[in-house]
C-alpha cells in the first residue's frame, strides 16, 4: 500500500513549491502561481530530495489537501455566475453554444488523434485535450483514474500557446489592446459580504454532498461550483444587486498552489517514459485546435460586433481562471469572456468525464474480446 507524505513533509512541500509561483507571478505572467508551483512540486516529487521525506512508495500530498483546493477553487469560479454573466450570454446563446460545440468535437478529435499515434491510453489522451483548463481537468482527470502527468503536461503547453498568441494576433489584425489600470479590491470588507462569504462556503459543501451523492467527477470542484453559481445567481436576483463576498484575491492563489503542489506531488518519473512524442503529437494537435478558434472567433466577432480580442479570449481553449485574468490585463469585456468559459467548463465537467469513460470502457471491451477471439 502506497503511503501519502506527513503533515510537516505536505506543509515544506507546499511553501517550497509556492516560492516557484511566486517566481513567475512577479514576471508577469498572469498564470504564474498555477505553472510555477506545479513545476517545482513535480521536480521536487521527481528528485525526492531527503530533506522531504518523501516515501519511497509515495503517492503524493493527502487528497484532502486537493479538495480543499477545489473546494475554494469552486466558489471562486461560481461567483463568476452573477447576473451581468448570465444576461451577457443569454444575449448571444446561439452564436455561443455553436462555437464551444465546435471546440468540444474538436478537443474530442484532437483527444483521439493523441491516442492513436502515441501510447497513452484513451482516458489519459481525452482529458489532455479536454478544454476545461489547467486548474480543473488534471484533478478531475485524477479521481477518474488518468494519468495526470500526461494531462499537465499538455494542458500547461496549451495555455502557454494560447496566453502567447490570442495577444500577439490580436496585434497583427489591428485590434487595439489596452492595459487595464490596477483595479481596487472587488470584493470590500463588510458585514453582508462575509456573512454572503459564509453562505457561499456552506453551498459548495451542499453541492459536494449532492455531486458525491449523483456521482460527478471530482465532487468538490464541480458540485460545489453548480450550487455556488445557483446561489450567486439566485440571491442577486432576490436583492437586486450582484452580492460579493469577501474573497481577496489571495484565496485565489492559494487554491491554485494547493493544487499545482498536490497534482505535481504524485508525479514520479515512470510517468515521463515516452513523452516526447506526446508533446509532439499535442503540440501540432494543438495548434490546430486554436487556429480554429480564432477563426470561429473572427466570425462571431464580425457578425456580431464584438471586439475580436473579446471572442478571441472567450472561445480560446484556455480555461476559466487564466483566460479571465488575460482580459483584465487585455482590456477586453471580461463579463462575456467569463461567461462563455464558465458554460463551457460547466459542460465539460458534466458532461465529457462520463462520455470519456464509456469510451474507454467500451475500447477496453473491445480488447479483451479481440484477444479472447486470438485465444481461441
């Protein structure tokens, strides 16, 4: 049986790989805290440095340390379900759910085409190419059983291409991007907005309890983050007024470390074996698969007036969390950016880890009888 790090080892472990974050965060890079913490914590697990006691059977950081890091994680990315989120895409549904069909049948081909031409198995192969994000498909790809060094890998290189071109073509084709100036707290210190924090906690523990009760994928994430979009939604209608709570912004950060440091604490270096063709495979794959965004993108932002750099971050495959700090820093309309990437990690989360199992069931199916059939 595979034992998990002690507290004291998971504390070290976390405040070392936060100093990578934190690194690349003062760089600039708006993703930072996410890909700095994730490279020290698997170089860290990698090298098991004796200083960690790490195990020599590990497996990595306790998982409720990966669900309290989801669980903030949900609240976050459900208060982004206000009503100016939900009248922005009411307003433009129908050129909306065309487009994040296209990127989910494409992500889906591009899942298939990595499958075929390297040797990762079809699980691990559809949810590296799962447009969900850096901070939820490898934790979600992690309670179903995929390997989650695989889809971090291809996940961190996808946000890497699309954070590094959407401003570079927006460049080329004229578009004027504006740096916003630093905003004030979003979210002031206050009676209603703690006591509305402290609503908010107790409806993601509600939508765990009921996404463990109907079997979602990584119940902490998802469940907590439907429950929280409903109450955020529902009591800013009862009082007229978007509620905030008081969430500073490092809650934010501190989830991402928790996460970037309990994903990478499970890596070891069997999982790398082959992974040069992978990122190959992933790299051409993916470019495909964002050059036929920003087409999709173009055309929205034609036929419906809307600024190229706002459809551009909206449709790119990037994820919630790194694809809405890019429009603040972008200058584009951050409310439609947010909400077509919430309905589209919403659908993900829901619908494609059920579909990505029954598929790998099915391929499994598939093997043991041709292999019965060569028995025979």
């Amino acid at each position: 049986m595979k034992a998990t790090l002690s507290f004291s080892s998971t504390l070290l472990l976390i405040i070392l790989s936060a100093l990578g974050g934190l690194l690349l965060s003062s760089l600039g890079m708006s993703i930072g805290w996410m890909i700095g913490t994730l490279i020290v914590a698997t170089t860290l697990a990698i090298t098991r440095p004796q200083f960690l006691k790490v195990p020599s059977n590990s497996k990595g950081m306790p998982k409720v340390w990966l669900y309290i890091g989801q669980l903030i994680l949900a609240i976050e990315l459900g208060q982004q379900i206000n009503l100016t989120v939900v009248s922005t895409f009411v307003d433009n549904w129908l050129p909306v759910s065309i487009i994040l069909l296209i990127s989910i049948l494409f992500s889906l081909g591009s899942g298939f085409i990595l499958f075929k031409f390297t040797s990762n198995d079809l699980l691990t192969s559809l949810f590296s190419t799962a447009p969900g994000g850096l901070s939820a498909m490898p934790g979600i790809a992690e309670e179903v059983g995929a390997n989650t060094a695989t889809v971090s890998v291809v996940q961190i290189m996808r946000v890497f291409l699309v954070v590094l071109t959407v401003p570079l073509l927006v460049s080329s084709l004229g578009e004027q991007a504006t740096v916003a100036a630093p905003s004030k707290a979003a979210f002031s210190f206050s009676l209603e907005s703690v006591s509305w924090t402290f609503v908010l906690v107790f409806a993601a523990f509600i939508g765990y309890l009921i996404g463990k009760r109907f079997k979602f994928p990584a119940p902490w994430l998802v469940g907590g983050m439907l429950t929280v979009g409903i109450m955020q939604v529902a009591g800013s209608a009862i009082a007229g007024y978007n509620l905030t709570a008081w969430w500073p912004h490092l809650v934010l950060i501190i989830a991402q470390v928790i996460i970037a440091t309990s994903i990478g604490s499970r890596f070891h270096a069997d999982m790398f074996q082959g992974m040069k063709r992978t990122i190959g495979v992933a790299f051409i794959s993916t470019i495909v698969l964002i050059g036929t965004m920003f087409l999709c993108a173009y055309i929205v932002s034609e036929v419906g007036g809307i600024p190229f750099i706002t459809t551009a971050l909206a449709f790119a495959p990037g994820g919630v969390a790194e694809m809405a700090t890019t429009s603040v820093v972008l200058g584009a309309d951050a409310p439609f950016v947010v909400a077509v990437q919430v309905f589209r990690i919403l659908i993900v989360s829901l619908l494609l880890p059920p579909i990505f199992r029954w598929f790998y069931q099915v391929g499994e199916q598939k093997v043991h009888a041709h292999a019965k059939v060569q028995e025979r």
